[in-house]
C-alpha cells in the first residue's frame, strides 16, 4: 500500500506543494512548527534516508539544499534548521523548518495553526524563490 507521501505526490492527497522535479518533492508540513515548516521527500519510496541508494540520497540533499535557499528568501529567518526524524510516516522525508534560535525547532511542542490561504501563500512565496 502506498505511503501517505506517495498519495501526495500522485495527487490523491492535497497538500501544499513547493517545488518538484521527476525524483523530488516538497510540500509545507501540516503541522508545522514554524511558518514554513517544508518536507523533502523523494518520490521513491524507501522508509528510512539510510536505505536510499547512494544517487537517490545525494539527490535527496541537493534538491533540499534548493528548498532551504528558496525557504530562506521566502520566509525572514537566521536559518533553516534541517532534521531527520521520519518514524511517523514510513517514508524517507527532510524537515526543513525557518529558526531565529535553536528552540524554533521544537517538535514536541504546540504545532501552528494557520489557515489555508496563509499556508498557500508561504507555499507560493516559497515556490516563487525556487525558480
């Protein structure tokens, strides 16, 4: 059975799409934990980054390097903190989250709740840097 992700990226799911090319996919989290909280996932379905082959990880962390500089210009920050954590969805993803401190990063806390056209919006300023 396909992955969450997987549904995503064949369009059976909405999300709010940031970038893609023919192996990469970037989406905004739904439960972010900071404005412009974006997942990076390949299109291949491998549930953990360490079991990617060699050329679908370095491809991995070349198109989230793209996202972070676009998510960097779209969304006032110090930095865009990177993590791997993925044991909800058994599907190789990246955080990239916008942090002003290191706290910005807190997965465990209360999750933001922004409406639709605000989530559309950081989406497009996003998407709108990647070109």
């Amino acid at each position: 059975m396909a992955t969450l992700f997987s549904r995503i990226v064949a369009g059976e799911i909405p999300c709010y799409k940031v970038a893609e090319d023919e192996n990469y996919f970037a989406f905004l989290d739904i439960n972010p934990v900071a404005k412009g909280h974006t997942l990076v996932i390949p299109k291949k379905e491998v549930d953990y980054i360490f079991n990617l082959d060699d050329e679908t990880y370095t491809g991995l962390t070349r198109f989230a390097k793209r996202v972070a500089q676009a998510l960097e210009k779209a969304v006032p920050c110090k930095r865009v903190g990177v993590a791997v954590m993925g044991l909800e969805v058994p599907h190789t993803h990246i955080h990239l989250v916008p942090i002003n401190r290191e706290a910005d990063m807190n997965f465990f806390g209360e999750k933001l709740s922004l409406d639709a056209a605000e989530m559309q919006a950081i989406a497009d300023a996003i998407a709108r840097e990647m070109k």
